[in-house]
C-alpha cells in the first residue's frame, strides 16, 4: 500500500504518515511501500516550494569563487566557474533570482575577456547583461577601469539601437511548453520568437518534464532558425514531490474534512508506486488533519476521519477485512539466508526438540538419584562421596 502525505503542515502531516506505516507492518494481510526513494518522496516532508533552491545556492556560490579566481589572475579557473554556474541554472525555472544571477555571470564573463584583451567578445556578453537586467544602471567610473566603462556603455548602446532580427522557431516534443527567453515568457511551443543578434537564453517548462534550457548564439547571418526544446522525462520520486506541490498549494475550501475526493486524488500515486490501494494524509481549512484511502482492486473508498491514533486505526482495519490474495511484492520481501547466513541449529525446530528432550532427561535423572543421594550413611571417612550422574557412562564426584 501507498501513504501520502498532503498536509500543508508538512511536519505534522509526516508524523501521520509514519503512524500509518507502522499500522500497516502490524497488520498480517497489508505491508507499506518498501523503503526508498519513493515512499520518502510521497510520505516525508517536502522541500520548500522553490525546489530549485539548491541549484540556485550552489550557482551563487560558483559565481563567488569565479570572482576570487579572477582576483587572483587564475582565467581558467574563471572560466570553469562561471560554466558550472551557468549549467546549474539553465536546469531550473527561470525567477527574478535565476535572471539576477544568470546577468552576473555575464558580467564577470564580459571583465575576464576584457582582462584578456577580447573586447568584442565583452561588449556581447555585456549586452545579455542588459538583456538579462534592463534596470542596470551605468558602471561607475571609480570602481572601473574606463575601458571596462566604455564597453559596458557600447553594449547598452548596441541594445538600444535598432537591428535586423533573427526568427526563431521553438519547438518541443510535447506542444504547450512554456518558452522563455532570457528569463521571460514568450509564449508556448511551438513559437516563432523575434531575436536580436547576440547571446540568448532559451528555456522551456513543462509538467512532468525536466526544464530544458540551452544557450544560443543567435547570428544575424541566419534570418530564421529552429530550436528543439530538450525535455527529459522526470524519475518518479521527483514526478512525486511536484504533484504534492500542487495538491497542497490548492485552496482548501468548506469546514471539516478536505473537500478533496480521495478517488481521483489517489490516482497518481497508484500509478507512480504501482500499487492497489492508498491512504492519503490531507488537513482541511481549519487545519486539522485526516485520512482517508482507496482500493482500486475493489474501488472501495473511505472516506476522510480525524487523523487521530483511533481514526488511523480503524481506515487501516477497514484495508484489512477487504479480500485480497497475497503476492510476493504485497508484503515486505525477506531475503533467504546466505551461506553465510545459516540459521544456528540451536534455533531450527529440529535443534529446539533435542534440547527439550534433554532437560526432561536430567530433571527425570535427578528426581531419580535424589533420594538415594539423602539416605546414603557417612561411615569412616571425613568427608562425604557424592556422586552426581549424568546419565549413561558419566559423572563426576567430590571427594
């Protein structure tokens, strides 16, 4: 069985959903989804809702180090930098952040091929800085050398001017892509878009893809050109966490229980974890949390009851009292022993009956021995001979 949490109180919703897992491994006929990838991305908590904070985090810090490489006159360094910086970004959703970021490796990239002497190769990159952030001023002559100023100015200029425009054709394997160019939106695939000659940043977004983005170096020498959007598929444990991305981002409405109905709620995570049945952890306006579930074997729903300890219980003994025909992947697997592994004797049933069989032998043998043991006279001697018997052909005294 599946458990998904859709709280919104994520920490909370997490708790719930750790409970019923432990439900279902008490119950002999229901079993959780294994351990993994997967259940940790439909029960635990989810990442915040900007889920391509930590790409954005480590371009920022790449950036920082390209601007202390180029302190220290180390260009290669620089350059890788920068292009880890510019890779990790173009694989997430374009933001005013991902815009502001994506402008500031252009400008470090314009000062280092000013430093090497390739000016033209400055004024391009500086005009995607523009591209990128309209609002940015004038470089201020006390912080930069007037070469770096006045190719800064160059590349405003250039911006500004009137230019023969390149037709971009946009496409993708799946039509109604979002298009953006240098951080904005255009329009859906397939577009044809209007370029200016220069460096642009074409990416694209849709559902249940992985953004796709490219850089492109559009030249005035060809009017038109296409462009395929490079989508690749998300792996299931991501397609999870984006759908309960927007499940819980979705408004709840009403009093009491999640106006929510838990039959067509649950049909993506029967597919993604390819199992029959679901409980589903959801809080409704006010707060309180729920669960319901649903067999698609059956089609038996049940509907939401207050998450409590008792409410959980009964949503997991109504699973249990359903027929249902135990498979190998119904139940958590158990691996058979190795060699390695052998099971001791001692704990085989054969091994259990030897012993047995041999503490009723002794207790028999001494419930034999002890009254001839207590009516033996001590005669001529100073000590006692106590013989214990330990069954056929054995014992041992004390003198």
């Amino acid at each position: 069985m599946t458990v998904v949490n859709l709280a919104r109180d994520q920490d909370a919703g997490a708790q719930v959903a750790k409970h019923v897992r432990d439900a279902l491994i008490m119950a002999p006929t229901l079993a959780p989804l294994p351990p993994g990838e997967l259940s940790r991305a439909l029960e635990e908590r989810l990442a915040p809702p900007e889920s391509d904070r930590a790409d954005l985090e480590a371009a920022h810090w790449s950036l920082a180090r390209a601007r202390e490489a180029l302190a220290r006159f180390e260009y290669d360094a620089v350059l890788a930098h920068l292009d880890d910086a510019e890779a990790r970004l173009l694989g997430t959703w374009p933001s005013p952040r991902w815009m502001a970021l994506l402008s500031d490796l252009a400008f470090e990239r314009g000062l280092l091929f000013m430093r090497v002497g390739l000016r033209a190769e400055a004024v391009r990159a500086f005009e995607l800085v523009h591209r990128l952030d309209p609002e940015r001023g004038a470089l201020h002559p006390a912080r930069h050398p007037p070469a770096i100023v006045a190719a800064f100015d160059d590349a405003a200029n250039r911006i500004a001017a009137p230019a023969p425009v390149v037709r971009l054709a946009v496409t993708s394997a799946v039509d109604g892509a979002q298009v953006y160019v240098d951080g904005r939106a255009v329009g859906v695939t397939p577009h044809v878009v209007e370029l200016s000659p220069g460096r642009h940043y074409i990416t694209g977004t849709f559902a249940d893809r992985r953004v796709a983005g490219r850089v492109l170096d559009i030249d005035v020498s060809m009017p038109r050109a296409e462009f395929a959007l490079p989508f690749a598929a998300l792996d299931s444990e991501d397609l999870a966490r984006q759908w309960r991305l927007v499940v819980i981002a979705a408004p709840r409405v009403g009093d009491g229980a999640p106006a929510l109905d838990i039959t067509e709620l649950t049909r993506r995570p029967i597919a993604l974890a390819d199992r029959d049945a679901v409980i589903a952890i959801a809080d409704g306006a006010d707060g309180t949390l729920y669960v319901a579930g649903f067999d698609a074997r059956t089609q038996t729903e049940h509907p939401w009851a207050p998450a409590t300890r008792v409410g959980v219980q009964r949503v997991v003994e109504r699973f249990a009292e359903l027929p249902r025909a135990l498979t190998p992947d119904s139940v958590l697997a158990v691996a058979p022993p190795t060699e390695s592994e052998t099971v001791p004797w001692i704990r085989t049933t054969w091994g259990r009956g030897v012993i047995s069989a041999g503490i009723a032998a002794a207790l028999i043998t001494g419930a034999l021995l002890t009254p001839r043991l207590l009516s033996r006279e001590v005669s001529g001697s100073c000590c006692t001979d106590i013989t214990f018997g330990l069954g056929v052909g054995g014992g041992f005294s004390f003198p």
